[in-house]
C-alpha cells in the first residue's frame, strides 16, 4: 500500500475548496476515507458550493492508527469542520455515510444544521457476529476484511481507498456510537434526506427505517435503492442518489 510522507494514502487526503455562501460538510465511514464522496465532491464542486470532506483521526493512513480512537475523536473531527466552515457560509447541510452518517445525526442533534443526508446511515449491522466484539480476546487486536469494500460495481470496488483490515477496538467504539445515536435522535429537528439499498450487505435496512421513523425531523424524505450495495456513493445507482440530494439542496438552501 503505498503511503505519502505525511502519512496519508494516496486518494484519502482530505478535501477543502472555497465556495458560495452555501456549505456542504461531507464524512465518510468507517475504516474509510474522503474517497468515497469523490464523484459527489466533483458534482458539488461544480454547484459551486463550500465543501470540506476532512480525514476522520485515524483513517486514511494505516490501521494500527484507528487502533487507538474513540467515536468522540471523529464527532470532534466533524464538529471543528461544522464550526470552520460556519464561520463563511449561512446555511450548511451535513452529508454522512454509514458511520459518517451517524455523526452526522449526532451533529444535528447538538448544533445548528440546515439539513442532513444519512447515506446508509449505521446503527444496525448485517453481521449477526458484530454484537460479540466485546467478547473478543484483547490479544485478537484486527480483523481482515474478506471481501473488501461492499460495493457491487467491480471496477469502483478495485480502487477505493479503504483498510483491508479493522482493529477490533475501533469496532467496539463505533458500536457505542450507534447505541448514542438511538439515544440522539429524537432531538434532531433537522430536515433529513435518508438513501439505503436494500442489498447493503453492511448495514441491516432496518438502520435507515429507524432513523426515518425516530428523528424528529417535519422535513424528511426517504430513497430505497434496489441494486446498489452499502457504499452508494461509488456504487451502480450513484445517480440516482446525486439527483435525490442535488433537489434536497436546492429546498434547503433557498
């Protein structure tokens, strides 16, 4: 895996370009990377909004460094991009991605936002496993990634930008936060665009029902796709999904 001198893989660097009055605040999953928003950077770039995608601590660099996180360490990560970046723009959506997704939400649920996108937004986990991280020996520090990325489009899936293997104890913080998202969700007023596939092998549908049914969003809508898998961003139906969030921004930021 080849590595720049400051650490940071090539493809993951995290993204900041200087635009309109109008924020877009893009966070990726977990064991991820700002990769996965490219095609949806490239389109927001030319709407000519302020972006920033930041590189979540211990991502996008090698997996021994996610090792020592906690949940808190990527919401701070967010808040100081959210605080950042409301220093230029007045209005600011949050676009999340799985784990991104989720704080995401716990933003909204604590500061000022105009309107979040929960992308396969995490709290339920396809893996019936996942619930026995806990149990884990401590001397079992990783676990390799069997089939890499869950994306169905084969070509997108060969370069993505990703770990290929998750430190245990990072996996045990990013289950506290979803149990903390449960929690949060009745105090997030934000209007709220929900997108899951139903052939997410990652995370169990039902993640996206349950933000949709208990935020307590007036506004929110929500897209079920039909062919994609978990990273929708990259994936066969990406389109489909941009549309979808191009119109939700044009009502938010009106």
């Amino acid at each position: 895996m080849k590595v720049l001198k400051m650490g940071i893989i090539p493809g993951a660097e995290p993204v900041e370009i200087a635009g309109n009055e109008y924020g877009i605040l893009l966070l990726h999953g977990f064991t991820s990377s700002p990769y996965e928003m490219k095609y949806l950077i490239k389109l927001l770039k030319g709407k000519g909004f302020t972006i920033a995608a930041p590189l979540l601590k211990g991502h996008g660099t090698k997996p021994e460094d996610l090792a020592d996180c906690k949940w808190y360490d990527w919401f701070e990560d967010a808040k100081q991009a959210l605080f950042k970046m409301r220093k230029t723009c007045d209005k600011i959506v949050v676009i999340g991605l799985s784990t991104g997704a989720s704080l995401a939400l716990h933003l909204a649920a604590h500061y000022q936002i105009e309107g979040v996108v929960a992308l396969s937004p995490a709290l339920f986990l396809k893996e019936k496993k996942a619930k026995f991280v806990f149990y884990v020996p401590s001397i079992i520090k990783f676990r390799k990634k069997k089939n890499g990325p869950d994306i169905r489009d084969e070509a997108e899936k060969q370069k993505a930008v990703t770990y290929h293997k998750t430190p245990l104890s990072a996996a045990r913080e990013v289950m506290h936060l979803y149990e903390h998202i449960k929690m949060d969700l009745p105090d997030m007023y934000s209007p709220l665009l929900v997108i899951q596939s139903r052939q997410d092998h990652v995370v169990d549908f039902k993640s996206a029902e349950w933000v949709y049914e208990h935020s307590s969003s007036s506004v929110k809508q929500f897209l079920k796709l039909e062919k994609s898998y978990h990273i929708i961003t990259l994936d066969v139906e990406r389109d489909i999904a941009f549309r979808e969030i191009l119109t939700f921004l044009d009502h938010r930021f009106k």
